[in-house]
C-alpha cells in the first residue's frame, strides 16, 4: 500500500530549523496545480477583494489540504486489516471506542465530527488495535454522510475478520447543520449498525451499548 501511495504522490518536505519542526506533505502535482485553478475561481466568484495579500496563497493552501481532507480514496481498509491479522483462541467482545473522526459531507462539502465506537466478537481472529482506528479514519477521510460510512466500517471488519458479529455506533456533530440551514448549535447525530450476534442476541448489544453508555449523548 505504501508503495501505491508513493506512485500516486510526489513529495516535498519543509525544515523549520529554529523550531526544530520537521512537516512532509505529500500530494498531486497535477491535481494540485488543477485544483488551484479551480480555487482561484471560486474567490473570484465570492469575494470583492479576492486579490488582497491573505488570499494570494489561499488556492494552493486549499488544494492541498482538499487532497488530505479525502486522502481515504487512496487507502483499501480491507488490506489494512489483513495486515495485521492474527490467530488467536479469542471469543469476547474486543470494543475499541472513543475514536475521533472528521469527515466532509457529500451534501455541501463542509465538516462532520465525532467519535466512534467499535466492537468485534473474535471467531479466533484478531486484528492488532490500532488498525481499527485507522479503519475509521480511512472511511472518513472521503465525501461521506453518516450512515454509509457507519455501515462501511461494519461491513469493513466483518468481512475482513469473518467474526462472530460487529457493532459500531457513530456520534457526530454536522456544521451543515450548525453553521447553515436549521443552525442548531447542539444537535448530534447518532448512527448505528450491526451484524451477527449484535444483531441476534439482544443481550449481547445491550452490554456493549452499556459499556459504551457513559460516553453516549
């Protein structure tokens, strides 16, 4: 994967030596210089004084950081789970919660986020932690709305660890709903979604809603 990563990217680094700081970006050449374009356009559409000195490296700030924004494209969550993957004579609950996501949704291009809560129940595999989280955040890292990318992360796990049943819940605030149209400042949003025993067995999902519970608005 991280070969594929490195085909579809050139790097440039930058070294702050007094700050003793050192920040790589990596992005599209092509795509950057396109969607600076592109960016320009849009100040030129929006702002009177679209030229003034704030706004002169704005496009290409922008271009890049759109490319970060949704760098999920670029990642296969399947293959960063089976890379990871372990045998292991496991059959509990293994809830991985508190995961902070940020992600753009689809319908105006402005940000969602919140946290997510991840369960498995091993059928003797295992996956190292970590990969859960990065699960998350490669679904997020995409134009998205809540409810399809609750339903990939499910989908993600079991199909890639084969458990015994999968759970993930997802809390987010939406600032198209915060900073526009109905402008309501506190509103969150839940989702879920289920398989296998989560879904069969009630008392399977009321333990993990519960150890969940205290976090849950």
């Amino acid at each position: 994967m991280e070969n594929k990563l490195n085909t579809q990217f050139s790097l440039s680094s930058e070294y702050i030596d007094e700050e003793q700081y050192r920040r790589i970006e990596q992005f599209n050449k092509e795509k950057t210089h396109e969607l600076e374009q592109l960016y320009s356009r849009i100040l030129q559409l929006t702002d009177p004084d679209w030229q003034r000195e704030g706004l002169q490296k704005t496009p290409l700030r922008v271009a890049k950081a759109i490319q970060f924004l949704t760098h999920g494209y670029n990642i296969d969550p399947k293959q960063l789970l089976q890379s990871a993957t372990f045998e292991e004579d496991y059959r509990q609950m293994v809830i991985v919660k508190d995961i902070e996501l940020y992600s753009m949704c689809e319908h105006h291009l402005i940000p969602f986020f919140g946290k997510a809560h991840v369960a498995y129940i091993s059928n003797g595999k295992i996956t190292g932690l970590s990969k859960i989280a990065r699960v998350v955040d490669a679904y997020a890292r995409r134009f998205q709305v809540q409810e399809r990318l609750t339903m990939q992360i499910r989908d993600c796990i079991q199909e890639s660890l084969n458990p015994l049943g999968v759970a993930v819940v997802i809390e987010a605030h939406h600032l198209c709903m915060m900073m526009r149209g109905i402008q309501k400042q506190n509103s969150v949003t839940t989702t879920s979604a289920f398989t296998g025993v989560f879904m069969r067995e009630t008392k399977t999902r009321e333990e993990f809603i519960h150890l969940i519970g205290t976090q849950l608005h």
